[in-house]
C-alpha cells in the first residue's frame, strides 16, 4: 500500500530495502525505502560547423527526474537566422519538460510559438531509467542510429518541420532499453560512409571518447552543412 503511494509522491521508482519493528513503539514500523534505477546514460555531444556561416544546429542534454533527455534541432538555412530557431526549439522544449509538460504535448505547442517563416528540425531521445525505456520524438529529423550486440539498427521518421504548418504529429517511437546500448543522433551534415567508417576505430570507452573518435573524421575534409553528434550510452547501474 505505501510503495506505489511513495513512488507517485517522490516520481521515483523504489523497493523497500528493510523493515523494523521497533520495540516499544506502539506497534509503528520503521521502513527504509531506496531509489532503484537499473540503467544510468553516458552522454556527450559535439558539433564542427560549415565552411561558411555560424552553425544553424543545436543541441541539448538535460536531466529531469530520472528522465534524461538528449536532442538535435537543425534550423532550416544557414547562418544566424538558422541558428535563431534551433536555440529556440532547444531552450523551450528543455523549459517545458522540466516544467512537467509532457515531451509531445511540448513539441506541438512550440509548433505554434514557431508559425513564422524560421522553422527547424527536432531529434529528441527521452530516456526513462526508472521505466528502462527511451522515448524517440522526431520532426523532420535525420535517423537515430542503435548500436546493439554490434549491429547497426536505423530509426526513420517521416513528421514535418516544427513551425512549418500550423498542425503537425511527431513520430513517436518506443524502445526498451538494454545495457551497452548506444543511440546517436545526427544532423544532416553527417553522411553513412563518415558513420561506417567510425564504427570501425571508435574508442568505446565513454561517450566522450566516441565522439571524439567520430570529430577526428569528421575534421578531415571542409564541412559544407553543420555537422553535429550527440551518442548516448547505456550503462548498467
């Protein structure tokens, strides 16, 4: 009766670690309870710019709760006006879920604010420890990519643009997280053969190291697009 009460107080998922029953205390118990999150994430990002103009991509890592929360926006364009609208979509969409706005209900209301003529991508990836879950929401994005037992899975979506019609419905996608998992988003600056050839020599160490595996190819020839990376890892508790 007091866990599932606790839990919805404190929004953590807990299991009763001891009870005591104290002698003369009238019949009251001491209950110890503790937070029991299997999964902690081991993310990094990191960005290398066009050849040209001020980078137009954003990126975020957050954590709420026990959610932590990674994501890509790309404005449409180039230069500061493009770079304008990904910070926006970034700063909102953090100040919404820290608010306790839930993550689609917060993409289709910065959808409105944005009804302008800046519009940009979102590639957004939730993870829920408690839950052991990652909650994938794109508009217009690149693919995630999935690194599992050494294999390369893709994740596409097909939602429009944020701000570019007055109604759109994110893809949505749900996936059950498990220990050595790795999910990386791109910006469209980062091309198949770039990601190949990384998984190839990556230091699979930490996130950090990763991705700065993924920046030493990346650095080798001028960028035409912004080229921007963020890996998240899965790591048992």
């Amino acid at each position: 009766t007091l866990l599932p009460l606790m839990e919805v107080l404190t929004h953590e998922n807990l299991i009763v670690s001891e009870i005591n029953h104290r002698r003369f205390t009238n019949g009251y118990y001491h209950i110890t309870m503790e937070n029991h999150v299997p999964f902690t994430i081991d993310a990094y990002a990191d960005s290398q710019k066009n050849m040209y103009d001020a980078s137009g991509d954003s990126f975020s890592i957050f954590r709420f709760r026990n959610t932590v929360i990674s994501m890509i926006s790309d404005g449409m364009g180039s230069g500061e006006h493009a770079a304008a609208s990904s910070r926006l979509i970034t700063n909102i969409f953090q100040r919404m879920v820290v608010s306790g706005i839930p993550k689609l209900d917060s993409i289709k209301c910065i959808n409105k604010l944005l009804q302008s003529d800046a519009y940009a991508t979102l590639d957004a990836i939730c993870f829920d420890c408690a839950m052991s879950r990652a909650y994938i929401f794109k508009s217009a994005a690149c693919p995630t990519f999935l690194i599992r037992d050494n294999n390369l899975y893709e994740i596409n979506g097909s939602s429009l643009p944020v701000g570019i019609v007055s109604s759109i419905e994110p893809d949505c996608f749900v996936v059950d997280l498990k220990e050595g998992d790795e999910y990386l988003l791109i910006s469209d600056g980062i091309f198949m053969d770039e990601i190949y050839e990384w998984l190839k020599i990556r230091d699979t160490a930490s996130a950090k190291d990763s991705m700065e595996s993924l920046m030493e190819i990346l650095r080798k020839k001028q960028r035409l697009d912004d080229s921007t990376a963020v890996l998240s890892k899965i790591k048992k508790r």
